[in-house]
C-alpha cells in the first residue's frame, strides 16, 4: 500500500546513514534525491515509459508523482533489511555462535576440504594403520587421533593434510574423513585357501567371494596344493575351507596351515569343512561335525570363525572305483545311491550369512 511505501521509504532513509558509518554514501544520496515528488506524466510519455522500461517503474508507478520515491525506498528497505539482518546475525548470543561453530568444524571433520581431493593411499598404508583406524572407528576412540597421526608419520604418509588433520585439536566424531579414508572398503583383502576334490568346495567359496566383493572387500582365491602359496602377510583377513574324502581332510591343508601358523595366528581366521554328513540335523554345525571335531583335535590352530557345509554327491563325475565305494557309504548312512544322478546338499543362505561374518571379522577382531 501506498501508507506502507511512505513508511519503508522514511526508515530506508533512517536506516542508511547507520549502515555506512554515519555517512550518507550513493544509495543514500539516491534515495534522498529520488524523495523529491517527480512531475505529472502526460499519456504519451507514459506509453514511452512502458517501452523504454526505465530503472525505477513497476506496477507501483501509475503515474503517481511520488512513483519514483516508493519504488526506490521499497528497494532500499529491501536492501537495509538483508544489511540489517547480517548484522543482526553477528550480534547472535555466544550460546548461538558456538553451535554454529561446531556445526562447522563437524562438517569439516565429516566431509574435509571439498575443494581438495583426496588424497591416494599408497604402499605406506600398512595393515597396522588400517587395524588403528578400524579400532578408533568401532570403538569411537577419537583421543587416539594423534597416535594415528604418528602411525602414518612413522609409515611415510606423503599426505600432509591427512596428518595435520588428526593432530588438529577439533572434536572429531565417527564418520571422519580421515578414519573412513584409512579403513575404506577397497583396502580389505581377503584370502579363500581351499581344497577340493570334485569342486563343490571352490563353488562355495566362489560364493563367499561374490558376497565379500559385494561388502568391498578384495578377494582372492588360492586352491591349496596347486602351486606356490601367496604371501599371506598383506591380507587382512584368511579363510580356509577344505572338503572330506573318505573321512579326511586332505594333508595338504594341515601343511599349508603349518606352513603359515604365524601369520593366521596374527589375523582374523576361519575354517570351514564342507561334507555330505552335514546334511543330516544334528551334524550340521562345528560343535556337532564329526569331520570337523576331528580337525580340531588334530591341530592347535584356534580359527576365529568356524562353519561346516553340507556338500554334493555327483556320481557322473566320479571314477568308476570311487563311484561305488561313495555308493556304498551312502548306502550304509541313507544317503542317495542313484549313479546316474547329482545331489546337491548344500545350504546356501548359511553359506551367505557366513560370508557375512567373514566380512565383520575384521573390525570384531581389532575391536577384541
């Protein structure tokens, strides 16, 4: 309303000397000069008006001979309140300022400088800096930020913005950029040692490495025996998984576990034995197996995790003395004797659930 014009325009007036320190600058100076009334518009000079579109016309200016004035005191006021409100928010009370400070140095702590990116991990990430990170993450232990800061100093991180972050003295909080970069997904490694016979033993852990991958995990496979073992010191977590012939497991993976106690000993591990007696309710889990009591027994090697699968009978792939020898047990124990079929025990959701605790271990582990 035209009240409401006159009344902007006299506090916009008001308004603008405190703004420029007392002095009444060029907003000022053009409002004061745009407050003298303007002269009556003839009709033709209005329709030029309308299509010259002059600075200061809008649907307020009708001809009115104040028509200038409001519309540039409505556009000062405007401009007085946004100042005016900046200002206002500089005079916030000290509880205000220091929650907008936090916010901010949480979303600094969360998201880092998101001009930079960030920086690449190289060989100086070691398994130890990534099992500190994990601990400082699962146990929210953010007073260990300047240990870590040392670790990667000590390891030779070529990142000075990861250090400087972890020595700062902001309050850190979980989901930091540093810790997650650190403890990210593409630097798990995970090794499947397995033996099989038939190889339904490496379908299982073809599944387990779908699942794994599926968790961020690099997995790598190793059938034991067939060939020279990977170096097992980079992965961070090993599974081993071994099936029954005759009622044994293979020597072949006593050796290799042997061969590598010290290091499976250092990591986050897991067993499993997969055989058709683990079909049967009752036989079905690690404290129940027979095969798997007996690998127990045999070996002073304590797995973090332990799993037994039920596997497959396939006659048509099997030799001829193996076929009825395999026939004549599972004759003896109710199991299928039909040679021209293949039976599939195997309880794939379980198998799924334990690649899953294969994926937590590693973080359970450092946490332990």
């Amino acid at each position: 309303e035209r009240d409401e014009m006159l009344q902007a325009h006299e506090k916009a007036r008001a308004l603008f000397p405190t703004l420029h320190d007392g002095k009444d600058s060029g907003p000022g100076a053009a409002l004061s000069a745009s407050a003298f009334p303007a002269a009556p518009k003839s009709v033709w000079e209005r329709m030029a008006d309308a299509l010259d579109d002059p600075w200061w016309e809008d649907e307020m200016d009708r001809g009115d001979r104040l028509g200038p004035a409001l519309v540039s005191a409505r556009r000062a006021a405007q401009a007085a309140a946004y100042l005016q409100g900046e200002r206002l928010s500089l005079d916030a009370g000290p509880a205000m300022i220091a929650e907008r400070r936090a916010q901010a140095a949480l979303v600094r702590c969360l998201f880092g400088n998101p001009f930079h990116p960030l920086p690449a991990c190289g060989t100086w990430l070691t398994r130890e800096l990534r099992a500190l990170a994990d601990g400082i993450y699962a146990e929210c232990a953010f007073e260990r930020m300047a240990q870590l800061a040392d670790a990667l100093e000590a390891s030779g991180c070529t990142s000075a913005a990861l250090v400087e972050h972890c020595r700062s003295d902001r309050e850190h909080a979980r989901g930091c950029w540093v810790v997650d970069l650190l403890r990210a997904p593409s630097s798990r490694r995970t090794l499947l040692a397995y033996s099989t016979v038939d190889g339904h033993t490496l379908s299982i852990c073809e599944r387990l490495k779908q699942t794994l991958e599926a968790e961020g995990h690099a997995v790598q496979l190793h059938e034991i025996g067939c060939g020279p073992a990977p170096d097992l010191d980079p992965f961070d977590t090993i599974a081993i998984g071994a099936s029954i012939r005759y009622g044994r497991h293979r020597p072949a993976v006593y050796g290799f576990i042997e061969a590598h106690r010290e290091v499976l000993d250092r990591r986050p591990s897991a067993f499993f034995s997969v055989n058709v007696v683990a079909r049967k309710p009752g036989k079905d889990t690690p404290d129940t197996n027979p095969y798997l009591r007996a690998f127990r027994r045999r070996t002073t090697w304590s797995p973090t995790a332990l799993a037994v699968f039920a596997g497959a009978i396939d006659y048509p792939r099997y030799g001829w003395v193996d076929r009825q020898v395999i026939r004549f047990i599972l004759w003896l124990t109710g199991g299928p004797t039909d040679p021209a079929n293949r039976t599939e025990f195997t309880d794939w959701p379980a198998v799924d659930r334990f690649a899953q605790q294969l994926a937590r271990l590693r973080i359970e582990s450092t946490a332990r």
